[in-house]
C-alpha cells in the first residue's frame, strides 16, 4: 500500500447522492481474478454507451482533472464489492471526498490506500459550487493535519479518521500485517471460550 | 443491560487497539468464486496458509449459469473464475459446494440450510448479503476482499464497534403482506443511507411472528439501508429451524448450545443508539420506483417529490432512467420481466407462496418469467413438491441454482429499457444488465404480476389466497 499524507490537486466533480458500486464498476467486470485494471471500466455505463461511445459525463469532460474525486452523500453504497475501490485507484483517483460513505466502501478504500475523506454537507456544496465557477481550483488534503481545505475559498474544514487508520495510511501499512502481529492473542482466545459455533 | 449484538460482538473480542478499533474473532467465513481469488492470491504472496480452514465453506454461486449446470461454463472469464475457486480451495484446504454438489447454491441459502449459522456466532463474506444470517441472532456482515484475506490469515477482522439501532415493527402484517414488503416499508422510511454506522436489531411482535426464511428475508436487505448488518433475537422458531440439520449441534452439544442461545437477547432495559417503530398495519404491499431501494412505495401510491430522503438530481436521474415521472400511480403499469430468485426471496416458502398464486394460470403473453430457486437442495424440494411443474405450466423457466439475474454476472441478464419485477434486493442501474429497469417487489407481488402482465395489488386480485 502506497504512503498518504498530504495532496493539493484538482477535483472532479459527481454531485449525486447514494452513487452505488454496481455504478462504479458494473459486476459484468467482476470476472477478473487479479487487483488491477479496473479503472478502464469505472463508471463504464455513465461513461459509454452501449456502443462504447462516450457519454456526457464528467470523467469525459477534459475540463475536469484531478486526483481527488468529489461526491455525493453516502458514496458507495450497495455492494461489498472492493473492486469499486480498485476501479478509483486505478483511474488515478487518491482521496474521495463525500460528507459520509457507505461502511464497507470507506472500509475498503482505507485498506487499499484510497483515502475516503468526510467533510460536512455545507463544505462539500462550497467544494461543488467553487469547482462549477472554477474547475481548475485547487483542494488540499492533509491528512496528518486531518484537513481539507478549499483553496479558493480558504475553507478549512477538519475531517475524522482514527488513529489507527491514519498510522496505517501514513507509513502504507495493511492490517493484515497488524493482525498477524496478534497470532498469540488469537490463539489465547481460541483456547480460552467455550465454543458453539463450529 | 447490554443488547443481543453487544452480547455477541462483546464475546468476540480478541483484544483492543488503541484510538478506537477492536480485533473481532471471526466463527464462519463463506466464501464464493468472485470475491476471494484476490484473496488467495494475497496468501500467496506472503507465503501463508490458511489460519482456520475448518471455519471456511466455500460456494460458487455469483457467476454460475443457471441453464445447463452439469457441462463446463461456457463464457471464459466465468469459467476459469470458477475454476479458479476450485483451485484454490484444494490448494488450501477448503471444504467446496462447487456447481453440481448437493448443497451448492447461494451463499446466504446454503449456510442456514445446513445448519451452518447458528445464533451467537460471528459470520463474515466477501458480500454484502451476508447480513441475512442475523436472522439467527448471529453477527453478520460483509466485507472487502483486503478483509477476505485477513481472515483467512488470521480468522480476526480489524473493525471499530458500530452503533446500535433497533427497528420495532408492532401488529400483524396484513394478507398479501410479507416479510419483503415489511423491509422494502422501513427502508422507504429510513432511505438507503439512514442505517449507516449501525448494526440494526429487528424486533416486535410482526417481527417474532416472521417465519426464519421471512426473517432471513427482512435481515437481507439491512444494508440497502446502509446499516453494517441486521439481527433477530433467536427463540423457539430458530432452533426448530436449525435443529437436525446437517451441521447443526447434535445430543448434548445441541442443549449446550441452546442452553447458551436462550441468553442471548437483548435485556429489557437495554439502550439503543437509535430506535424507530412501525405498525405492521400500516404495511401495504411494496414496490420500488426508482434506482436504489429506498425508493420504494405501496402498490397503489404515486411516485413521490424529491424530499429529504432523495434530493432533486437523485430523483430526476431516477425518473429519466425509469422512464417514469413524480406523480405517475404504477399499479396496472405493464412490465416486461419477473425473476423470483436472490438471496432474498428464492428459499421454499418463497417459491411455495409464489407457486401458489399461479398455480392454475399462465403468465401473460410477452412475459418472461424466470425462477431461479436458492440452492440445490431448495430446488430438490420444490420438485418433490411438484412446484417446477407449476411453474413451467404456467409458462416459467424453472432454473438452477446462483444468483442469476439479480446482480447479472452470468447470462440471466434483463434487457435494456425493459421493466422486470424482480424479488431481489436492488434495484441499481444496471442491475440486472445494461438499461433494465428493476422494479422490486414480494415473491406474491412478483408472481401476480407475471399472471397479470402488470403490475397489481395482491390484496385485490387475489384475495382468495389470503
């Protein structure tokens, strides 16, 4: 998992609550058995139509660029499909801005480095009316600080993670690695309940 | 003065981490061909086995066909998906339903079937559906495949405790109301993000007086309002339902068990985050208008403004995908499409009740109707039963088991611009292929409409099944 820390980019705007990930990447590409080359099909039903034609949507809007992708409410719901995360990393995409995620989304896309970052809904509307007037402004994460700042407006806005969380983005470490750390712990508490469940 | 999911989560807890998360023993892992070969290949590379294999069943259900079962996949990339996981699962030593076992079929059937869900345990898959088991009273949920890995390795997940929310439906559900219609009635009311952040705990008297396969059938859909999982206290309807199945505790070990289980619900004086309550009264058959299930409505009602709970653009997205528009009343709208399937209403009291109301009668000209029962040993039964019969008289596909053309992975896709009442759990663009318009709905609501070839109000039309 690649380091995060702070990143000062361009953003795309997708004002849409509660966009799905069978949206992000349709389950017809869940059939690949590796992590990479999701990008080319995120969003693959908004971006093309059913010649593969390109359709007016923002990802094939050259005014918009950037490596922040800014969302509607409770992005990612749906599906547990971590492939939704893939897709986004994998077409470039570094931080999701939403004012809340879907759980197994945000979960996901901490695991693999993609940092999902909660602002309030009026930041997030400044975000999407700074970027209508001015596609080309600029938004910084920092994530050691926990903040997202607007900058052409000069918002500065606080955003939560947990300690932990934020340790593992910071250094690019997974929890598997803290969880094999735990082996003893396992073990002690498999020895010491009384088991109904196998 | 804990809840039933602080009892079992609480159970679970290996040790705490600072700055707020838990590491969470994990009982049961299913796994299926789409979600784990990621997985696999992560074990690999670190060059480790399988922490617990005796606490994986694995399943291939997402991308199987349901046409043909016993010769090799057709399409490619499904074919070698699938073979993938049986690879896999002998490399690691993993207990496989593949297609053609006895007990393949939905991930979500196949564990309560067999007796493997069990009140008080932990359950985890690589799929959001996972939290039907909660009809057990067990801790249910989906999850990443980056957590797919790491309970193979380690049998833990690495999770912050979520918040409590109890959902109390009160009264008796109407006739030609089901659990389905139950679920699609709060998810309208809470939205599709309204349960973020929370496990939900149904109860009430509507809710103790659900069948397990219409309890299985209500915890379903707890995440298509955002929550990380639903859960039903067990009580006598649980362990009849478990007991003398396959895997379930047998002599002693089975009072053990029960014994453990009665102490499971949640104490009278418990406090919940948040709590909401219905009137099963007030409960009228259910469809979905729009893309997403909290867009959902009473058979007979017309399609809402925007509001609070789907703003303006997601309401006008909606309307424009739907072909449909604010105001517009859908009972006697034609439809094209119905699929009785997924693993929310493809168990034998579903096809039973669907079998039914169309039992007699043949769908409409133009119909396609495709039932798709949940598992092998669903689609035993409902043959010893002669219920294929009643179907394909009637003029259905009576299919193989998978999740088929809810989520149209394989070939039971829906085409586009064409309506399908389907008894699946999202009504997302695309769901059912590229352009097909979902409308969801009951396993009754869904029969009647393929009768009627539009869509009708149970309680009207057919009465007499009441």
């Amino acid at each position: 998992m690649h380091p995060f820390r702070t990143l000062t980019t361009t953003a795309v705007p997708l004002p849409i609550e509660d966009v799905d990930t069978d949206q992000i990447i349709p389950a017809r590409f869940l059939k690949a058995t590796t992590r990479e080359g999701f990008g080319e099909n995120l969003f693959r039903d908004w971006r093309y139509d059913k010649l593969n034609h390109p359709k007016d949507f923002v990802l094939n809007n050259p005014v918009y660029a950037g490596d922040i992708l800014m969302a509607g409410a409770n992005f990612g719901c749906g599906s547990s499909r971590e492939h939704a995360a893939w897709a986004i990393q994998d077409f470039g995409f570094r931080a999701v801005v939403s004012s809340y995620f879907a759980d197994i989304f945000r979960g996901n896309a901490l695991n693999n480095g993609l940092l999902p970052v909660t602002i309030t809904p009026e930041a997030l509307d400044e975000a999407f009316r700074t970027i209508e007037q001015n596609p080309a402004a600029r938004f910084t994460v920092n994530l050691l600080e926990q903040t997202f700042t607007n900058e052409d407006t000069g918002t500065v806005t606080g955003f939560p993670i947990d300690e932990y969380k934020k340790t593992c983005l910071i250094n690019g470490y997974d929890d598997i690695d803290f969880l094999l750390s735990q082996a003893q712990q396992i073990e002690a508490f498999e020895a010491g309940r009384v088991d109904h469940s196998i | 003065m804990p809840t039933l999911f602080d009892k079992v989560w609480d159970a679970h807890v290996v040790t705490e981490v600072p700055g707020g998360n838990q590491v969470l023993y994990i009982d049961r892992h299913l796994i299926h061909e789409v979600t784990s070969p990621q997985a696999f290949n992560g074990l690999r590379q670190r060059g480790i086995r399988l922490a617990r294999p005796d606490r994986i069943v694995a399943t291939a259900d997402h991308n199987v066909p349901t046409k043909e079962q016993h010769k090799p996949i057709a399409e490619p990339l499904s074919r070698k998906q699938v073979e993938m996981l049986t690879t896999n699962c002998a490399e690691f030593g993993v207990e496989l339903y593949g297609l053609g076992h006895p007990y393949q079929g939905i991930v979500h059937v196949i564990g309560p079937e067999l007796g493997i869900t069990r009140p008080g345990i932990t359950m985890v898959c690589g799929d959001s559906h996972t939290s039907t088991h909660g009809a057990f009273g067990a801790i249910a949920f989906g999850i990443g495949t980056s957590q797919v890995e790491q309970v193979m390795a380690t049998q833990c997940v690495l999770m912050s405790k979520p918040k409590k929310m109890r959902i109390n439906v009160e009264g008796e559900l109407q006739p030609g109301v089901t659990a389905k219609d139950l679920i699609l009635y709060v998810i309208a009311q809470l939205g599709t993000g309204g349960g973020t952040g929370h496990f939900v705990e149904y109860a009430g008297s509507a809710v103790c007086a659900l069948s397990m396969e219409g309890r299985m059938t209500v915890c379903n859909m707890s995440i298509e309002m955002g929550a990380r999982g639903g859960l039903i206290a067990p009580d006598q309807t649980t362990f009849d339902y478990i007991e003398g199945r396959e895997f379930a505790p047998r002599g002693a070990d089975w009072e053990a068990a029960v014994a453990h289980w009665r102490t499971l619900p949640t104490d009278v004086d418990a406090v919940f985050d948040t709590e909401y309550t219905y009137r099963a009264e007030d409960i009228p058959p259910m469809i979905t208008y729009g893309t997403n299930p909290g867009m959902g409505m009473g058979v007979t009602d017309l399609i809402p403004m925007a509001s609070d709970l789907h703003g303006e653009a997601s309401m006008h997205k909606a309307m424009n995908y739907m072909d449909l528009h604010i105001g517009q009343q859908m009972e006697g709208m034609p439809i094209d499409y119905v699929f009785i399937g997924s693993c929310t209403n493809s168990r034998i009291e579903d096809l039973r009740l669907a079998g039914a109301l169309v039992q007699g009668k043949q769908i409409a000209p133009g119909i396609t109707g495709i039932v798709v029962p949940g598992s092998q040993q669903v689609a035993k039964q409902a043959i010893a039963e002669g219920l294929d019969k009643v179907f394909e008289t009637a003029g259905f596909e009576f299919r193989g088991a998978g999740c088929s053309a809810c989520l149209g992975m394989n070939e039971d896709k829906v085409p586009a611009g064409r309506y399908c009442v389907s008894t699946s759990n999202r009504n997302f663009e695309g769901r059912q292929g590229p352009g097909a318009r979902t409308i969801l709905a009951s396993p009754l609501t869904a029969a009647a409409a393929a009768i009627a070839g539009r869509i009708v109000d149970v309680r009207n039309e057919y009465a007499v099944l009441a």
